[in-house]
C-alpha cells in the first residue's frame, strides 16, 4: 500500500495535500505537480512511501532541479513510483548509455567486419566478445544494480530541523517522524 503527500511551505507554516500519482509517469511530472502546490517558489516536499518496504522524500525549491533521497533503493527499484525517483543521474549512470550505444550500432548496422572481410573473423570478434562479458562478471559488477539501503541527498532535510544522522536512521512510520521533525505533524495527519 502506498501514501503520497504534499507538503507546502507558506509564511503561516506547512500546508498539506494528499495526492495521487497515477497521472505520475516521470519525475519531471511529480517535480511539476510539487511546483503547482508551491506558494511564491517557496520549499514543496513530495512524501512517498511503500508500507514498511521504504520511503522518499523530494525537495523542490522553486526552480531549483528536485533534491531526492530514499530509505531503500532496491526495494524502491520494484516499486513503480520507486522507479520515477531511481534516475540515472540519481544511480549515477550515464542518462541510457546502453540505449543509445545499441541505436547507433543499428544505425550503422555494426557487426564486426567490413566488407570483404572473411566470415572467420567475425567469429574472432565473437569469441573477444565473450571474453569481455567473462571479464564484467569476474568483476562481479553489474551496470543495472541498485544499492540496497539508503540513496541521494541525506541532507535535504537537514535545515529543515532533521540532520542527516536522524533521516538515515528513519525506518518505519518514517513519514510521521519526518513531518513531527519539520512542526508538520498535524497537517500532514489531516490527509493521511
């Protein structure tokens, strides 16, 4: 079961709104959507959370890019809403590197030899090929892994009243925790 809110900062304190993602595909969306609940550019967070599997916070300061953190990024990595918060910059991937390398080998119709090159070496270049992917799993290193345990900027909250040493201490009713931290607690328990 999920639960999402907003939280809005205003000069009388923190406005809250519960919220629904299902028109929620990107995170460019969900920045969007906290940007339209900002009061003069003021601090929007965007709260999610999976039942007792993680949760996320998303800063949004005007038209700063979203500050992300995350209690749990592997569990967060099998949620759908989970997925929209894992960007590559956020895993520190380069933005679809692997999408755009097999684009262009399409493109170019790339397949190890040139013209009049003899089938045998496209062979040879199968055979590396396979010596390169044994190399990456003697590393024991996948691209496409998710780090399991807390993800992004744990000091987004920070001077909000919650250190970093608190947030990453955070498990379950998390969200509760984080709004009593910010004097938010009875708005955010209004939606909830």
């Amino acid at each position: 079961m999920y639960f999402a809110a907003l939280l809005a900062r205003t000069e009388d304190g923190w406005e809250a709104s519960d919220t629904e993602l299902d028109d929620v595909e990107t995170l460019s969306d969900l920045t969007d959507l906290a940007r339209e609940a900002s009061v003069d550019e003021d601090t929007v967070l965007v709260f999610i959370e999976q039942e007792d599997a993680w949760f996320g916070v998303i800063r949004v300061d005007g038209e700063e890019d979203p500050r992300i953190y995350i209690s749990d990024a592997s569990a967060a990595a099998r949620s759908s809403y989970g997925e929209i918060l894992l960007t590559d910059e956020l895993l520190g991937r380069e933005p679809e590197a692997e999408d755009s390398i097999a684009a262009l080998e399409e493109l170019v119709g790339l397949d190890g030899t040139e013209d009049g090159e003899p089938d045998h070496a496209t062979d040879n270049n199968n055979n590396d090929t396979d010596l390169d992917d044994n190399d990456d799993n003697d590393d024991g290193l996948d691209a496409d892994a998710v780090p399991t345990g807390p993800l992004g900027d744990t000091g987004v909250l920070a001077d909000l009243g919650l250190p970093e040493k608190e947030l990453l201490m955070l498990r379950t009713d998390a969200l509760v925790e984080i709004a009593d931290a910010l004097g938010a607690a009875e708005v955010l328990e209004t939606v909830r």
